[in-house]
C-alpha cells in the first residue's frame, strides 16, 4: 500500500463520506476521511481473525469492564498498521498539519483512571498476540468529566465526545438485546420465575482493536441503552410533547453517564442497573455465540473465558446461573460449576470503600431473581465450608468482592504486593478455603501506545540501536544496555529527551501561557486525586523547598518544574481542596522573583490519556510516592520508567517490582514499608509527633494554615490541615522527612548530567518486563488456559 492510495482513499471519502471538497474541508472533514481510509485497512484482518477464530472452534476470551480509557485511536491504528509515513505525507498534501488532524479526535474518556486504561492496553495486547477475545463495555454518551480551574478551584463540566460522529464503530441495530429490571418472582410447578416489570434495550456498537502490524483484530462491543418503545404517540398527540419523549429520556439514562469515581461506591441504583445492564447484554451475546457453534451448554468453561475487571460485572455469576438453570434448565449446582468454570476475578484495590456492598433490598428491588440465587450460592458455600465467617450476604448487604471469589475459579491481584495483601487482608479466609484459586498478574501497559506513538524520538533511537522487533518483544530493551557506556548513544538518548521536554514547554507556553526551562528537572505526579497518592505530600515538600532557597538564594540548587495532573472525584472534599492548595501554592511560589529560576509549579486542567502520552516522555522525575499497601499496582509508574524518568517512590504496588527490575541504584526510595504503615498508625499522635520532629514540614503546614497561599485566608486549608495534624490516616507527616531527604538525593543525581542520563537509559532498558503483552501472556496461561492463534511476532522475520 503506498501513500498514493491511502491519499486517494482519504479524499474518496472526504467527497463520498464526508460530502466535502478538499478546498472547503475543515481539520475535522480531513480527520474523519483519513480514519475512515485507515478504518478500512483493519477490516480485512478483522474478518480474517473473526473467521479464523471460528475455524479453531476454540476458546475466546471476554473482557468485561465498566471502562475503557481508549483515548484516541487514529494515531494507534496508524502506528499498528505501519501507516506513519504515509498518514503525515496525505494530510500534508491536503494542506493541514498531521498533529493537528491528529489532535481534532475527541479524547474517548470511558474511564477514571488506571483500571480503565488497564483494560485499553489489554485489548492491544490481545489483538497483538492474536488472543481471540471481546472487550464488553458500555458506550457512555458523556464519558468522564472535563475539568476546568476557577481560581484554582476544580469545576466540572460534562464530556461531548460523542457530538462528532465517532469514526471508529459500527453500530449494530440487529444486535439487541431486551435487559429486564424489577418485578417479583414467582413459583411455578416448582421453579422459579422471574417476572420483570421493567425492560430497556442493549444495542451493541463494535469498535475493532487491530494490533501490531495489522496481524490480528478483536472487537470492543459497547452497550447503548435504548426503550423498548422510544416514543409515546398518544401522548405526543395529545400535546404532552415532554411526556413523549419520557421513555427514551429514562431508558437511555443507563449508558448516559460515566460514575466519575474510582474508589467509592457510587451507592446510587443507577450504577448498579448500569453493572446488570451491560454483564446482562454481554452475557447473552456470549451465549448466542456458543450456541451457533456448539450444543452442549456444559461445554462452556472450555470455550468461553469470562474476565470480571473488579467487581463492577460481578453480577455475572448469578446472571449465567440463572440463564443457565432458570432459561436452559440446567441442575443448579451444574449450572453453578459451569459458570465458575468460565469466571476470573481481577481485584484493582483494597481500599474498603472501594469494595463494592449492595443493600439487599435494592438488590432485591432491582434484581429479585439474583438475590435469590446469591442466596443459594451462599448457602451451598457455608454447606461445604462449615466454619467459615466469609459471607456474601451479610449485615443487609451483598458483598460484590466475596460473591466474584466464591464465583470465580481464579482470582488475581495485579502486582506481587498487592497480590500478597489480598491473601492476607480482604480475602484471607477466603484463600484459606481455596489456596489455589488466589494467582498474581502484575499490570503491563502498551508499548504501542506508550512508546512507539507517544515518543517517536525514542522510538527512533531504539530501532537505529537494536531494530524492530523490541515493539512485540519488549524483553529486547535490555539489548540497550550494553550501549549505556557509549558515549554516540547517550548522547542521543539525551538529545531524545530534550526534544520531548522542549515540545512540552511549547505546548505549556501556548496552551498555559507558562514558561517553563527545558534544562529545569521535570517532575512529574499525574494521577487521580487522592489522599493515598498524597499530592498533598508533594505539595507541602514544594512548599518546604521554596522555604529552603529563599534562606540561601545562592545556594546549590537544582531547577525543578513541578507538574501535577489530575481529576478528584465531584463529591470527594478533600481532594478537590488539595487541588486547590496545589494551585494556591503554586500562583505564589511562581511569582516569586527569588525563586523563580529555580522552582515552578504547574497544574495543566483537564489531564486525560492524551496530555499522559504529551507528559511522559518529557518526564525526568516519576512520583509514586503513595502509603505503603494502598497503590494495587500503578501502570502510569511503568509508563514513566520505560520513557526514561526514574522514579522517586514508596514500596508499594508495582513500584516494588520496578525497583528489582531497573535496580534500586536507579529508583529513589523512601518511607515506610506496608507493614511499618500499619504498626506506625497505631501509635497515638504519630502525625502531631512527626510534624515536632521536623521544622521543615511544621514550618509548611503553619503557612498554610495562616494564609500564606490564601491571602490570609485560613479557613480556606482546615481541611487538609487539620486532617493531616490530627488524623493523618495515610502518614504523610510520618513519611515527609524520608521524602524531601530522597527529593536532595534526587537534586544532587540531576546536577551530573551523564551519571542522570546513563540511570533514565538504564529505566528504560530494563522495563521491558512491564508490556502488557507479558501480563496477557500470564492471564493466558494461568487464568484463562487459552492458546494464541497466530505465531509470535518475534519469530516473523525482522522488517
Ligand atoms: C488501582 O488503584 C491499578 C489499577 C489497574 C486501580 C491502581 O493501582 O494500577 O487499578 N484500581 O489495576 C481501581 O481503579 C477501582 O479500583
């Protein structure tokens, strides 16, 4: 295919799809011809790897996620169809900028934070290793919020991706689906009936994920709510204009919003007809599957791999049984072996806030028919495990975490620590009962996504040093390393990151009107807001540092830009109040004429999976820096080590892991371990005990407290403040004087330019570890017993 026929084809469909010529086209026209051209290159791998998963009769996988932070896909699909070259010739011969036709795709925003955009790099990696499989989800029309800052207050505005056409799906009106709510259930000739009183359709949307080098596509369905009858006649006719539309106003409320929250239960009845209403739809879809080509429901664990992402679709377990059972009639304790068959259970946290419990009666006002058969499979549980105190219902509740254990035949944590934990904590009686059911999966993220688009600069100098085959075989970095002790190469890696970091100044100066210094440190902490993640520790070590310079202007001191990054839940107080803090602090300290050469900070709104890709290649600092046994894994932490930026962090998730892999000469720790988290709150006053031992952090928290960021206001911080000095539940005081000691051992690294530059290169060539092409490699083989279809890219010959 030559650049020829992808022009041809782009302008085909800017006259055919889009209805314009080129000399009235707007960026948006060119952007949409373009992805319909490129579009049409994945279809024939899409139907050969549809076809092709038929032939084999054999096992696919489903991937059942409440979210998929997919960002924007031109670029991907580019990258993985090998289309750079040609893809910026066409838009340059049609007159427009690649970037910029690039950067007019809406940032799809179906999710919070890293366990949505966990499930995104899952889907390439699949796609990549030629892993049958569907990514099921819910096409939300408003995706995560916008955030916007009014005196540096966060604001939240609702996201429009969807007013463009979405260039990528195909929208599927024969595939629908009638999801049923509500109603009673009733005996009849000795089974049990549900009948529903309420139904709203499931029509699905197809994206295809193509993955490297075009070999192989999966599918990402996503349910769109509709009525079941969208429009009242009668009432429209009757002048009850509003009344008309009611139905489809309420139906369609289901797929309407993203919960703009990761780690606490919502607790509203919509987000749990949300979870039913797309497990359901799926789970249907799946049957339908199978059924055309098989005969034996029994047969389903060897055919079908259910992945439940958290417990958000755990109410799959019930939901197969009953069609199982209710619909196919299956005996129930074979209909509950064979749903356990197909299920695996990925825990994302151990917050207990963030562990989803239903009262009963809304599970029963909803779902009556499930909580019946909840209550059976609890029943038949403490049958087989008479002593055991793990229940799934309990006190007027049903716990999501016990019924997707006892539900699923593998459960896994998502690094080697967080595993551990989850052993030892939430689940321990349970691992007690089922000691082989507990696995570890540690994350991974996509190097096509994370590398080869987002840092071309980069990308180059891997492949000019050790060719191509690192991008499906990233074990291959660690061929880099012999070449930290050229001179030509490290020359070249550091010509790479000052290009990333002076493109990100560019975009600072043009979209902030900030001015930042290319030769300054970056450092970088882009994440949710949340206490456990402690922005608030690496605002206060700001403040404390801009303490320390102005003492000794002519000191020796390191230039640093800090750049934070980050949304905080609407409802979550705290937060948003660091969020503020954080921009009160820095209107301050960047107006300081004293310091100004020395420490910036600044808070770009909005952070999303496109200001990531813009943020991490330019990064030379990774803050990880969250309480010991509270980050499950992190996948930002990896992202940032394969580009080059070590981290400053904690022993927590998969930094741990990090550490052991790129060498702890090469990762700044500090703070106290999981366990010392733990013996550390139960001293009485610990906060107010460390904030007396260290002037540094007292002297921060006063200027806070008086006003000093606030203009005197000093009601505008009790919050924060006062949490951190009487409460402190995550040990930010406890664990300051460790952080700002590691932040000068940081100063002192980046002052020798080579030895900085040699520990980024030596971060980047020993991650390789940390693709996600490893981490489905292992659910594969541990979770889901399921053979690739296509051979490994690294046996094909090198390009
Ligand atoms: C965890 O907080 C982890 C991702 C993906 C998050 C983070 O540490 O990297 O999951 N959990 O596994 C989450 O969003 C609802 O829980």
């Amino acid at each position: 295919m030559t650049h020829a026929d992808l022009r041809s084809d782009t302008l085909r469909h800017l006259e055919f799809s889009l209805g314009k010529d080129l000399p009235h086209a707007h960026v948006y026209d060119v952007r949409m011809a373009l992805s319909l051209a490129v579009r049409d290159r994945i279809i024939t791998p899409w139907f050969a790897s549809t076809r092709a998963a038929y032939a084999a009769r054999g096992k696919r996988v489903y991937y059942l996620s409440m979210e998929f932070l997919i960002g924007r896909l031109l670029e991907d699909a580019i990258v993985n169809l090998g289309l750079m070259d040609e893809a910026r010739a066409v838009c340059e011969s049609c007159g427009f900028d690649f970037a910029t036709v690039l950067a007019n795709e809406p940032d799809a925003a179906l999710g919070n934070g890293g366990l949505g955009r966990l499930a995104a790099c899952f889907l390439d990696s699949m796609s990549t290793l030629g892993c049958p499989g569907h990514g099921y989800g819910i096409r939300y029309e408003h995706g995560l919020f916008q955030q916007r800052f009014e005196d540096g207050v966060q604001i939240e505005e609702p996201e429009e991706w969807l007013r463009q056409k979405h260039a990528w799906e195909f929208e599927r009106p024969e595939v629908m689906y009638g999801i049923a709510f509500g109603g009673h259930v009733r005996d009849h000739d000795g089974r049990r009936v549900w009948e529903p009183d309420e139904q709203v359709l499931a029509k699905a949307h197809d994206t295809p994920v193509i993955g490297w080098r075009g070999r192989w596509a999966n599918t990402l369905r996503l349910w769109g709510a509709e009525a079941v009858h969208g429009f009242d006649l009668a009432a429209f006719n009757r002048g009850d204009y509003m009344g008309a539309t009611a139905p489809e106003a309420l139906a369609r409320t289901i797929s309407r919003v993203l919960y703009p929250d990761d780690t606490s239960d919502a607790g509203k009845e919509l987000r749990l007809r949300q979870e039913y209403f797309f497990t359901a739809a799926s789970l249907r879809d799946i049957l339908r599957r199978f059924c055309g080509e098989h005969e034996d429901l029994a047969a389903l664990p060897r055919h079908v791999a259910i992945q439940l992402n958290d417990t958000h679709p755990a109410i799959a377990g019930p939901e197969l049984i009953r069609l199982l059972h209710d619909e196919h009639g299956m005996d129930f304790d074979t209909a509950e072996d064979t749903a356990r068959g197909c299920l695996g259970y990925t825990n994302h946290t151990l917050m207990p806030e963030a562990l989803e419990r239903w009262p009963e009666w809304l599970m029963d006002r909803v779902l009556p028919r499930h909580l019946e058969i909840i209550g059976r499979i609890d029943e038949g549980h403490a049958r087989a495990h008479p002593h055991r105190n793990a229940h799934i219902l309990s006190d007027g509740n049903v716990n999501m975490g016990e019924l997707s254990f006892i539900m699923a035949h593998k459960v896994n944590g998502v690094s080697a620590l967080h595993t551990d934990l989850v052993k030892d904590t939430v689940f321990a009686e349970l691992h007690r009962l089922h000691p082989d059911r507990i696995v570890n999966q540690t994350n991974g993220v996509t190097p096509r996504r994370w590398i080869v688009a987002a840092n071309p600069a980069l990308r180059k100098l891997v492949g000019d040093t050790i060719g191509p085959r690192w991008v499906s075989d990233l074990e291959r970095l660690s061929e880099l390393e012999p070449h930290v002790d050229d001179a030509g190469f490290m020359d070249a890696y550091a010509a790479a990151k000052r290009t990333n970091k002076e493109a990100l100044a560019r975009w600072l100066r043009e979209t902030q009107g900030v001015t930042v210094n290319p030769a300054a440190m970056f450092d970088i902490q882009i994440k949710r807001i949340h206490e456990y993640k402690r922005q608030h520790m690496n605002i206060l070590e700001t403040i404390a540092l801009w303490n320390a310079i102005r003492e000794d202007p002519n000191g020796e001191w390191t230039p640093r830009v800090k750049i934070f990054g980050g949304k905080a839940a609407p409802g979550y107080v705290l937060a948003k109040e660091i969020i503020h803090l954080i921009n009160d602090v820095g209107r301050v300290i960047n107006a300081d004429p004293v310091t100004r050469d020395w420490l910036q900070v600044v808070y770009p709104p909005n952070y999303n999976v496109t200001m990531a890709e813009r943020l991490i290649p330019a990064a030379d600092l990774s803050e990880q820096i969250s309480t010991a046994g509270k980050e499950a894994s992190g996948t930002g932490n990896m992202k940032f080590a394969m580009n080059g930026a070590p981290t400053i962090g904690t022993l927590d998730g998969a930094n741990v892991e990090i550490r052991e892999r790129v060498g702890a000469e090469n990762f700044f720790l500090f703070g106290m371990t999981a366990p010392e988290v733990v013996a550390r709150r139960t001293v009485e006053g610990h906060a107010a005990q460390a904030i007396d031992a260290s002037p540094r952090l007292a002297q921060a928290l006063e200027q806070v407290a008086s006003g000093v960021f606030s203009d005197g206001d000093t009601d505008r911080y009790r919050g924060v403040v006062d949490n951190l000095r009487h409460h402190d539940f995550f040990v930010v005081c406890s664990d300051f004087d460790g952080y700002w000691d590691a932040q000068r051992r940081v100063d002192a690294a980046f002052r020798d330019p080579a030895g900085w530059m040699r520990m980024a290169a030596l971060n980047t060539a020993r991650s390789g570890w940390f693709s996600s092409d490893r981490t489905i490699r292992g659910y594969m083989a541990e979770v889901w017993d399921i053979a690739p279809l296509i051979a490994p890219a690294s046996d094909l010959a090198a390009e």
